[in-house]
C-alpha cells in the first residue's frame, strides 16, 4: 500500500492513544507518527494510560479527540473488548479509527488494523527453533513463558504460532494449555519482564530441569529466563526464542543470550497510520487490508546470527539498524 | 531524749510479696493466647511450618528438597527486604506505599550513574542509596512535621517517585551485559554459595542478617523501644520524654535507605535494570509480607521477625501453587485469605486478659 504524500494534510488533527508511553515500544510508535505528521502538516495529538491494562484513560483519550475535532486515531488498545462501544462512537462521529499493532475485538470494530502478524512471528522462531535442533527437535523438552493469565490476543497468537512453526498440535488455536504433547513440559506467565521472566524459568525448572528450548513472549522476559539459566548453569543447554525486536534484545540475540528473535516495526505502523489519516480527510479513502488478510501486515523480519535452513532471516547488523527502543 | 519512734515496726509483719497477678486455672485456650501475646512471630512461624508441611505431603520431596526451599528464599529476597522497610513504618502505625518505587528509582540511578555517566561503581551505589533515604527524609518530614497522615503522604510521593523514574531514564532498560562488562559490582548480590543441593545467594544473606539487625536494634536498643512507644501511643511516648518527631523522620528515612538497597539487590536477581518495574506492587506485597507475618497495623506491636516469615508464608505458597500446576489466581486468592486470617488472629491475641 503506497500513499501518495500529500502537502494538503494542513489543520487536520489526529490522536494517537497507546498502553502507556513508557513502554519503549510505544515511545518509538509515538515518534513514527510525530515525524509524519510533521511531514504533512498534521496536527497531532497523543494520549496514553497510565499503566499497561489501563482502559479508563483510553476511553477519556478518545472522547477528547472527538470533542477535538479530529479526523482520525490510531490506538493500541489496552481493553480490545472493552474499548469497542466508545470506539463506535468516535467512527459514528465521522471519525477514521485505525488500530495500531493490537487488533481490537471484534478486529472490524476499527476502519483497519495496521499490525504485525503475530501469527508469522511466532511461527518464524518455531520453524527456526525445529530447523536448528534437527533431529534432537522430536525429543526436545519445550517451555512457554507466555505474558498473563488473562491470555490476550498477541500472548496466544505468538504461543500457538511458535508451536505451528516447530510441528506441535495446538488443539484449538485460540487457546493457550489444551495441548498435549509430550514435549512441551509448560507455560508460565511472566507479565513481559524481567522479573517475570526469571520466575517463571525459575518454577519450569522446578517441573523439569532437561528444558531444552524456551519460547518467550518478548525479549525482557527473554532476558529474566537467561539470568534464572545462568544462576544454575544451564545457560548452554538452553535455546531460548523470542518475539519483538527492540534494540536490547536484537543486542541479546548478538551476545548469544536470545537464538533469534521475529522483529516488528511500531514506527512504520505509525507513520502509515498518519498518512491513512490524511488521506481520510482529503478524499474519504479508507485503507485497504493485506491480501488474504483482515488486517494490514506492516511486516516481520526474523533475527539472528545462525540462519537456519529453509527459514528465511536477516543477521543482527540488519536488525538493529531497524530496531526500535 | 525521746524514744526512737517505731511506727515501722508493725511492716515487720505485712506482706512483703510484690504485687502481682493470679495465674491460676486458667484453660489451655487461655495461656496459649498469652503465650502468642507476648510472643508476635509465634503464628507467622506456625503457619510457616504448617505450609511446608502440607505441600510437603501433597508434593513430596521435589518440593521438600533443600533446593525448592533455598529457591523460595531468592525469590523473596527482594520483597523479604522491602518488607524489613515496610515493618518498622507499620511499628510506628504508619504506612508507606512508596517503598516499591523508591527501589526502582534508586536502581535506575545506580545503574545510570555506574554505566551512562561511567562514575566509580561504589560511588553509584551509594548515590542510589543516598537518592532512597532523601525520598524516604521527604515521606518523614511531611508525615512528622507537616502532620500529614502517611497514608496520604506516602500516595502522593508514590505517584511523584513513579511519575519521575519514568521521565529521567525515559524508560530505558540497562542491559545485563553492560552492567557485567562495566559495573560487575552491581551484581554483587548475585553471587551464590552452594551447601549440597541448597543455594543461597548473597541476596538471602543480606536479607536475613538485615531483619537480625534491625530485630536487635527494635528490642536492645533505646531507641527501637522509642519506635514502638511512638507506635504505641504517641501522646504517652511524648509525655515520657521521647522525640517522637525525630524518631518518625528517622524511621522514613531508614525505611527509604533500606529500599534502595533493596534495589541494590534486584538487580543481582535480575541481571538488568528495569524503569518498567515501577508498575510491579512491590509495595502491596511488602505491607502483605508485613501483615501475615502480624504486625499490627495499629502500631506498636508485631516481631520483624513475623515479617520474615510472613514473606516465606507468600513463597512457600505460590511455589507449592505452581508445583502443584494451579491456575495462578488460586495463588492470589490464598494470599487474600492469609491476610485477613492474620488481621483476625491478630485482633484475637489481642483481647488477651493478662
């Protein structure tokens, strides 16, 4: 999808409303789009919760933006069930609703979702993951250190992809546990940090200390499994793969910590997300999905240093000139 | 020459006894309440003992090993040490729900200040430790000369602290191999002793020699006894000649000292140093840690010891959950159950009629 740059955004005004703006990820999201809208002219305004999980600022954001009289937004949203009724109101209001990275839920309550299909992130590091234990992959000792209990979207699509990658039944695709095979030792929610992470590879050891390969969630938590290894040892038995992309887990996956990790693109969401606005607003266009998909893929790259066979990768230079945070 | 006067000599014959309070028959319900009374760890360390026990048998020796049970330890560490904090501003019928925060700001420093700006390591820490006793000094001077209640202070500077470790590191993860390559004194508390199967780390360590101190100076020292006369009744330590004032400063302070060197710590646990750790109830477990190890939140009454205990109570559960496979919400349910169980024991003990 290529949009024609147009000088004529001037006094248009869009919102962009993420989790938090701590989160790095989201910090990088915020100057995709101000670089843009500083291209276009298009006045922008940016909101965010407080904390990850926090809806109620979410719901005040968009109520502004509509009070505003802005053309557009574009949100991660932190409640993708929760969020709907207030986003139908801003699209009631005329306003173009675009979300960015998390689909909301159902994902057609938005005009379009520009994200990463995290489906193909996760299949990525499995098919890497089998591919690079060759044949010790059918007896390998398989832990998941997934993001909450509450199981959200992104949490699943990555779990489950990552086991598709790899060969693993998942049962039903939209649920994280129901499967059973003998491989897989279990899941542990790490809410996507270090912390987590360490305790979480803390308590999978404690079910089995022959764990072979781990699936993170993302590279914070990725990095709390590795200090839990590295306190007893096991750092070297462990394959350890992750989803996101960020600067200090592509530097991670350098140092040997992280085998690879599938790199998303916040910034490009972003910025497209701004020209989809001013595009709106100067002749009532909406974006268009990916073919074959109900979303629009702003695309994943798979990191790492040991390129497998028969899956396709770039090396760390290339990733962390295109990280993020 | 008068006689000597003898108006005594009729004491010759009195009681000589001093006063004191009958103790007989008495039921077992009775002594046992007395015997928890004027022992404050004894439940904590009963229930303790209890929990091992049970999921001890319902586990077996995978969880009764000395190796689940030194890995309970590290995984309290951080929280065990937050909860010494938490105590001594409970004792004084305080609260403070800044201490989690405080710890991860003056982590953020020492890790800036020994890898960004490249000072001296030493130097970092103890700018972090300073940076944790000026936010606790600040929680201190509100609540003793302000006479703001510390609930309310302590809210306020919770949002303050958080707000501010935010916008200075831009929340910017320092990374495990910049704090190895640069400043490998920060992982000090990493370092780990193995006795068979058992692993401690300097973490656990400091843990237990800190609450052995602080348990010292609450019980040997003059001015520990103050922090529970404060705590106690204010008006009467005020009366009896004690700074009550300066003892509520001193105990934010140390509070504040004691979280960033907790700080100090997590980031031996956790290799790399997080701003994002600011959104963890690190706080809300230090006060739970503190309440089911019984410390009245009335003030004046409760061992730092319990405190101790009260945090392993939290470890041996949630290990037990997980190893049993529970979903983790039983872990969060149970914990609940616990704090209201020692608030209701704690109220029993009590009505205890001496």
């Amino acid at each position: 999808m290529a949009f024609a740059s147009s000088a004529s955004a001037a006094g248009v005004g869009a919102c962009l409303i993420t989790k938090t703006d701590t989160n790095p990820f989201f910090v990088k999201m915020k100057e995709g789009a101000t670089a843009k809208a500083k291209e276009l002219g298009v006045d922008l305004k940016t909101y965010a919760g407080k904390i990850d999980g926090d809806s109620e600022s979410q719901v005040a954001a968009i109520e502004s933006c509509i009070a505003d009289g802005a053309k557009g937004i574009l949100i991660t949203a932190s409640d993708t069930k929760g969020i709907v009724p207030t986003v139908k109101k801003a699209r009631d209001a005329g306003l173009l609703v675009i979300a960015l990275d998390t689909p909301l839920d159902p994902i057609d309550a938005a005009d379009a979702t520009f994200a990463t299909d995290n489906l193909e992130a996760g299949k990525l590091i499995g098919a890497w993951a089998a591919a690079t234990l060759g044949d010790k992959a059918k007896d390998a000792k398989i832990g998941f250190l997934d993001l909450t209990p509450s199981q959200p979207t992104v949490d699943v699509l990555r779990d489950q992809g990552f086991m598709m990658g790899y060969g693993i039944d998942v049962k039903d695709a939209n649920k994280i546990g129901d499967e059973d095979d003998p491989r897989i030792v279990g899941h542990d929610v790490t809410n996507g940090n270090e912390e987590g992470g360490r305790k979480a590879m803390e308590n999978l050891l404690q079910k089995d200390n022959t764990i072979n390969v781990i699936h993170t969630i993302n590279e914070p938590a990725a990095v709390g499994a590795y200090q839990a290894l590295k306190a007893v040892g096991l750092e070297k038995q462990v394959l350890i793969v992750s989803v996101d992309g960020g600067c200090p887990g592509v530097k991670s996956v350098t140092e040997g910590v992280i085998g690879a990790t599938s790199q998303q693109y916040p910034l490009q969401m972003a910025a497209l997300g701004i020209e989809a606005i001013a595009n709106y607003a100067k002749d009532g266009t909406k974006p268009k999905p990916t073919e074959g998909k109900n979303f629009f893929d702003t695309g994943v790259n798979l990191v790492t240093d040991k390129p497998a066979n028969g899956v396709k990768s770039i090396d760390t230079k290339e990733g962390l000139a295109k990280c993020w945070g | 020459m008068s006689q000597i006067q003898e108006f005594e000599k009729v004491l010759s014959g009195s009681d000589t006894n001093v006063a004191a309070f009958e103790e007989h028959g008495k039921s077992f319900v009775k002594r046992a309440q007395h015997f928890l009374h004027s022992t404050p760890a004894a439940v904590p360390l009963i229930v303790l003992v209890l929990s091992i026990i049970i999921f001890g048998v319902a586990i077996g020796g995978r969880f009764f090993s000395s190796y689940t049970l030194t890995l309970i330890l590290q995984q309290i560490a951080i929280v065990g040490i937050l909860g010494a904090a938490q105590t001594l501003v409970i004792l004084t019928a305080g609260i403070d729900l800044s201490i989690g925060v405080i710890m991860v700001i003056s982590a953020v420093i020492m890790g800036n200040c020994a890898i960004t700006y490249g000072m001296p390591t030493i130097l970092a820490v103890l700018l972090g430790l300073a940076a944790g006793a000026a936010c606790g000094l600040l929680n201190g001077l509100l609540v003793a000369y302000m006479k703001l209640p510390p609930f309310i202070v302590t809210l306020g500077t919770w949002n303050i602290v958080m707000a501010t470790n935010f916008i200075y590191s831009a929340n910017e993860t320092i990374r495990d191999a910049d704090v190895d390559a640069q400043a490998p004194l920060l992982h000090f508390f990493a370092l780990s002793f193995r006795v068979g199967s058992a692993v401690l780390t300097a973490g656990v360590i400091a843990m237990v020699l800190l609450v052995m101190l602080l348990w010292y100076v609450l019980n040997h020292t003059a001015w520990g006894r103050h922090v529970y006369a404060v705590g106690d009744d204010p008006e009467a330590a005020k009366l009896s000649g004690i700074q009550t004032k300066k003892v509520l400063m001193a105990v934010y302070t140390l509070a504040g000292l004691i979280a960033a060197f907790a700080a100090w710590v997590s980031i031996g646990r956790n290799g790399s140093i997080s701003p994002s750790a600011a959104v963890t109830d690190y706080n809300l477990q230090a006060i739970t840690a503190t309440v089911i190890g019984g410390i009245s939140l009335f003030g004046g009454r409760g061992s730092i010891l319990g405190t101790l205990f009260g945090a392993m109570i939290v470890g041996v559960v949630s290990m037990g959950l997980n190893m049993l496979g529970a979903d983790p919400q039983w872990k969060v349910l149970l914990t609940g159950v616990l704090i209201i169980g020692a608030v209701a024991v704690d109220q029993w003990i009590r009505k205890v009629s001496v």
